[in-house]
C-alpha cells in the first residue's frame, strides 16, 4: 500500500492501512512531515491501547508495518496507491503522472479528494481505467464511510479492488459515481451552511442549536459539534470549491464560518471552534 501526502487524512489512512496489518509506505515531501506523521500515527495508535482496542505489541507490530520516504520511486511495488496531497486540481494531476511512472501497470490509483473531479485527475494519466476516488471522512480513523468513486474512464476491476481495500482497513464503502461533492458532501454541506446560518437569524447559541438538532430530529450529534469534528478550515475549503463548480448560493461558506477560519478556530484540531477542547 502507498499513501501519498501524510498529512491529517493521509496519516489516518496510513494509520488505518497498518492497524489491518498492510504494508504500507507513506510518502512527504520531507523527511521532518514523514517523522511529524509517523510521532501521530505513533499517538494515537497508543491512544487506542489506552482504551484497550489493542494491546501494546500490536501497536508496535503496527508501527513496524510503516514506511516513510520522501522518494516516490519507493512506492515502485505497491499494488495500490492513494493520494491525499492539497486539494487542487493541477498538483494532484501532476502528481498522478508522476506517479504512472513509478508504479506497475496494475497498480490501482486513488485520490482522496472530497470535491474535485476524479475524472479531471483521472484525464492526465495514459491509464485512466486504473483511477478511482476513494474519499475518507475526516478523522479517518473514527468515520467509518468511503465514498468509493467511478468515473466514466475507471474499469470495474479498479473499483472492486478499491471497495474490497476499504472492507479489508475496517471501514463501510458505498459505491458512486463521480460528480460535484459526490453523495455526503452534496447533501452535507448546504444543509450544515443552512445551520450556521440560523445561529445568526434565530439568534440561538451553538449549544441550543446542537440541543435542537439532536433531541428534536434525533441527530446523533449536533451541527455545530459536527463542524468541530470535520474541521472548519476542511468544510469551508470544500464548500468554496463545490460553490465554484455548482453556482448554488446555499453551498458558498457562511461569512461566520469563513471568518473563524481567518482566526484559527478551526475546531477540535485548534482547541477552539464553537466549543471549546481540551488538548
């Protein structure tokens, strides 16, 4: 298994990819972000013998399963490989034909990507039946959905093995085709924009908001602590670019969700968004 970019989904990938005892090399871009990452998969792998998921020679057999490298030739005999770099259209297609390069003709490609076009990056290779979206949900670790994506262009084979790779790491795939935002995110985002939007309008708190939600429609968790979980700066950005692609007003990022990115309270990850969290 290759990931490339570990960055916060890509470690979760990672992380997820050696708990289900893969082989896996991670690449970055430098060796201090492949260190950075291998300390968080590290943290949070003992996390989990903490709360008794593993035991501490598990954990360890886990780690040893991973591979950094800052070289792209080292994912040479991986057998499938999925990007989880920047969210923009021209790195990820330059990326995947560096990638073509390196890996065998058999080699499935994957971009993680959660509102660009699979097809778009699918276009640059000489291979496109071999690219397929698998899009995790962020933390990657704790949601358990994959959203694994077709395009046109992607053979049945390479989308089999990719719903067969999520079901081995643990996680529950569903099937799609590869348009704007895919299924969560075309549903999901207007409606938690709809959210925010009504804490100014209704002039209700963040916690009455939640309270609402999940005592009144059954929600098992509340939009606001939703957000949080997600990450801010992660809906907004995927909000601009579904915003972009679609031309609907609901899906454009509320100002208040916008300007709390500018500020850095940006949810669980910072400490700070609607609520705040202990580190």
């Amino acid at each position: 298994m290759g990931v490339v970019g570990l960055g916060t989904m890509g470690a979760g990938i990672a992380q997820l990819c050696v708990q289900a005892g893969v082989e896996t090399v991670g690449r970055e871009v430098t060796e201090e972000l492949g260190a950075r990452a291998r300390g968080r998969i590290d943290h949070y792998l003992g996390r989990g013998v903490e709360k008794g998921r593993l035991t501490a020679v598990e954990k360890e057999a886990a780690l040893g399963r991973l591979t950094t490298t800052t070289d792209l030739g080292d994912l040479a005999e991986c057998d499938f490989v999925i990007e989880a770099i920047v969210e923009d259209l021209d790195v990820k297609r330059r990326l995947f034909r560096e990638l073509e390069a390196v890996v065998s003709a058999e080699t499935v490609l994957a971009t993680n990507t959660s509102a660009l076009s699979v097809t778009e990056v699918a276009r640059a290779t000489e291979r496109p039946e071999r690219v397929v979206g698998m899009h995790f949900f962020n933390p990657a670790p704790v949601l358990p959905l994959v959203e694994v994506v077709r395009t046109e262009l992607s053979s049945e084979e390479a989308v089999e093995r990719a719903f067969a790779l999520a079901e081995r790491i643990g996680k529950a795939p569903i099937r799609c085709a590869d348009t704007p935002g895919f299924v969560v995110n075309r549903i999901l985002i207007p409606l938690l924009n709809d959210c925010v939007r009504v804490l100014d309008e209704a002039d209700v708190t963040p916690d009455d908001l939640d309270k609402a939600m999940t005592r009144g429609v059954n929600w098992p968790i509340g939009p606001c602590a939703l957000l949080d979980l997600i990450g801010l700066d992660v809906h907004v950005h995927a909000s601009q670019a579904l915003h972009e692609v679609l031309g609907e007003a609901r899906m454009a990022p509320p100002e208040r969700l916008v300007r709390m990115r500018e500020e850095g309270r940006l949810g669980r990850k910072s400490g700070q968004g609607f609520f705040r969290y202990e580190a």
